[in-house]
C-alpha cells in the first residue's frame, strides 16, 4: 500500500493532466466522469445512522438511471464495517466487489474510488472532506460544514483549489418550495427582509442517545486516537463516540444538527453571507443526563450590508428537546407580509393596511396570496427515511459530478452555516454579542 504522502503527489499530477503509472484516478479517470456514461464508483466515509436511513436510499433512487454504485466503506470501528457490508448486500446495494476500509487512508488510498458519501461525526466533517478533495474525489458531506472556523476554512480552501464537486448536505436547496421561495424574493416582489423566525422543536429523550451500543462497543474494536483527530487528546469515552452530539467540542449540538439548515435559507434569500452579529444563550433545563450540550437554545442574529447599518433584519432562533409544540417552524417577515415556509404560503398576513397607513400619510402594503409550490410538511422526527428533500439533493450532487456544474449546496454556502453556528456557539459559550469582522474575516467577542 502506497504511502499517503505520495499518493496526494500523485493526485496532484492527476490534476495537472499528467499521466501517472499505476495510478487509476489520472486525468483520463478525471476525463471519464465528466459527462460520460462509465460507472461513478462511490465510497461510503462513516456507516452512520443518517446513512443507512436516508442518503443509502436517497442515492440508490438514482444509482440506476446515474449509473452509480457503492462500492466501499471506510469506518474505524469493525462492527459499522461489517453492519454496512451486511445492510447493503441485503437490499442488493453493494458493488459485487465491495470492500472495507479500517480508515479513510486506506479507502482513499484505492485506485477503484472516484467520489465519497461523509456521514461522520459532526466535527469530523470538514477535515475528512480535505483528504477526499486533495485525494481527487468528489464529495457529498452531511453537515455541519465545520464545527471550527479554522477547519472550516482549511475544507473551504482545499475544495477551491482542488476545483472537486462538493455538495453540502443542505437539502433545503434542492427542494421545489424553497427554491420558490428565494426566486419571489429575490425577484423585489416580497419587499426587503425585515425579519425572520425560525424553531425546531421536538420531545425526544432519546434524541442523539444511544445507551445500548455505549453498553456494548469495545476500545479495541475502534481507533479513539484516530476519531479525535484535531481536538484534545482525552481519555477512551464511549459516549463521546457514539453520542458526541451531546458533547462540545465533538458537536455544538442544536447549532450544527439543526440550525445549520435554516440559518442556510437566511444566506440564501438575501444573499448575504454572514450574520453581523448574534447574541445567544442556552442551558440543559429538562434531559440531565450528563450531556454538556444544551437541550434548550436561542439565539438572535442581526443580519444586512457590513458597509450599511441602516439596512438589514433580525432573526430569532429557537429550539428545544422536550416539548415539540410548534415544531419546525420557518418565517420570513416584510413590511407586506410573510412567507409561511410550514404551509408554503404568501400571504398578507401582518401586512400594513390601509388604517395604519392612512394615518401616517402611506399607502397599505399586502402581498398578494399566494402558493410555494410544495413537497409537504417537513418531518422532524430522528428517522426520516428517503425524504424528497434529500433525494432530490443527492439527485443534483449525482448530476453535478457528471456534469462539473456547481451543485445547489456548494463548500462555500457550508462555510457560511458554519460562521453563523460557530458565532452563534460562541455567544452561547461566553454570555458575549459576536460580530463578524469583514475586514479580517474573522470573530470577534465583544
């Protein structure tokens, strides 16, 4: 097995358009994928639970007509390894020649890989996305981008500079309502953004738990030095496996699992890039179960131009894990209306009318109602199954891979969701408001 170093080499000459002996994924492999009608050969980076019951079955809606196949998985831990072998040759989803990886080394050390599926843990994600990129694969990677701004900004890097297809697992952008939504908009119909609320609750104790494989997985069968990658090097802690959405620096929690996606219909809208500022807070008021992470969070984004502070919006953010009243909730407030991204409805409602404005010398401002088109309310529960939204975004990765057209949720749009986390992590962390420094890129804690 080559050495990891010179196998970056080598892909570096791939790219370059040198021919490279003994080395498949050259620039004819690179030639091969861009629109031809060869087989994609996909590995599968973290046998998750996201992963076998929602992206298997989201890819494997289009593997058929896209002429994609899995044919490999890469997990540190030797029970994921066979678990994957075993679910996918059960549905007939495995490559007749499917292999296991014990590391990312090893599976991106193969010559029969052409683009990856990450679905590890939250912080894992941006760094495993680097090694795919400098190793000349394509990548689809579930979010959060980054759980740091300093990771987010090395995958952010070494995806532009190694011009790969990556998709963020921001499905919202492949989604038909959504997309109606930005284009009425960003069309001027809408009026400009005043403010946006949004929540996402649900009453699961169970939620990011899983007492039985703590109970069950062994230190021998896994590599804890290599799952911690770039965060401290602490004692063997199977929760902090298995259940490290509880625990921060692993994962913020709330910000990455769930905020990640609609803080990214924020960007999306209005076209900005980043919040300007965010005060947050949040504590562990209901599931005392040694978790550090907040099962309750709020934050509050201040939104508009960096160069114009008359301009822009707020947004108010709100979730919590014990009771589910409300639900998944999505707001967009203009001085005419709302967008309803729940029911997928424009409607009047709160607009200014004709009393109030008349009294101010004004004309009243009411949107006319209207209809998004649809794909159903959004499922907030922990097994969402093959869901429209992801399929779809699988679908658009697949076609984008072909094509090496940027796909709807491109490396850039998953920095971005990852300052807006980060921010708001922060805020929560320090009891401090959290700008954005435009001018040095980077945080600042007031």
């Amino acid at each position: 097995m080559e050495n990891r170093r010179e196998f970056i080499k080598k892909s570096a000459l791939a790219g370059l358009g040198m021919a490279v002996p003994g080395m498949s994924f050259s620039a004819s492999s690179y030639a091969r994928i861009v629109g031809a009608n060869e087989r994609v050969r996909v590995g599968i980076i973290g046998f998750s639970d996201r992963f076998r019951q929602s992206l298997a079955p989201s890819f494997m809606n289009h593997a058929k007509d896209m002429n994609f196949a899995f044919v490999g998985v890469s997990d540190i831990w030797s029970r994921r390894r066979d678990e994957a072998d075993a679910f996918l040759k059960g549905k007939g989803w495995n490559d007749s020649n499917f292999f296991k990886a014990r590391n990312n080394d090893e599976l991106l050390e193969r010559k029969d890989i052409d683009a990856v599926i990450i679905s590890t843990a939250d912080f894992q994600h941006a760094l495993h996305c680097v090694d795919a990129v400098e190793s000349g694969r394509d990548v689809y990677v579930e979010k959060p981008f980054a759980e740091s701004l300093e990771d987010a900004r090395k995958a952010l890097k070494a995806v532009e500079k190694s011009k790969k297809i990556v998709q963020v697992g921001s499905q919202r952008r492949s989604a038909p309502n959504y997309h109606a939504a930005n284009e009425f908009i960003r069309s001027g119909k809408f009026g400009d953004i005043s403010m946006v609320e949004m929540t996402w609750n649900v009453n699961q104790p169970g939620r990011w738990r899983r007492p039985k494989l703590v109970a069950e997985i062994r230190k021998e069968d896994t590599d804890w030095n290599r799952y911690l990658l770039n965060r401290p090097k602490v004692e063997w802690d199977p929760r902090k496996y298995l259940e490290y959405r509880l625990f921060y620096p692993y994962s913020s929690g709330i910000p990455g699992q769930w905020m990640s996606h609609q803080i990214d219909t924020v960007h999306w809208f209005s076209g900005l890039e980043h919040p300007r500022s965010v005060v947050a807070n949040g504590g562990v008021y209901v599931w005392k179960d040694g978790r550090v992470n907040p099962d309750t969070f709020t934050a509050v984004f201040d939104y508009g131009p960096d160069n114009d502070k008359a301009k822009g919006f707020q947004v108010l953010y709100s979730s919590r894990m014990h009771n589910e009243a409300g639900g998944t909730k999505e707001y967009y407030y203009s001085n005419g209306g709302m967008i309803n991204l729940d029911t997928n409805k424009i409607t009047s409602e709160g607009g200014l009318k004709e009393w109030a404005a008349k009294e101010m010398g004004m004309k009243p401002n009411l949107l006319a109602d209207t209809e998004l088109k649809s794909m159903g309310k959004m499922e907030t529960s922990a097994n969402t199954g093959s869901d429209p939204m992801t399929s779809l975004h699988m679908r658009n990765w697949m076609e984008c891979v072909r094509s090496r057209q940027e796909p709807n949720a491109p490396a850039r749009a998953g920095f971005n969701h990852s300052v807006a986390n980060i921010m708001a992590t922060m805020a929560q962390h320090t009891g401090k408001r959290v700008t954005w420094d435009g001018t040095k890129q980077d945080v600042v804690v007031s």
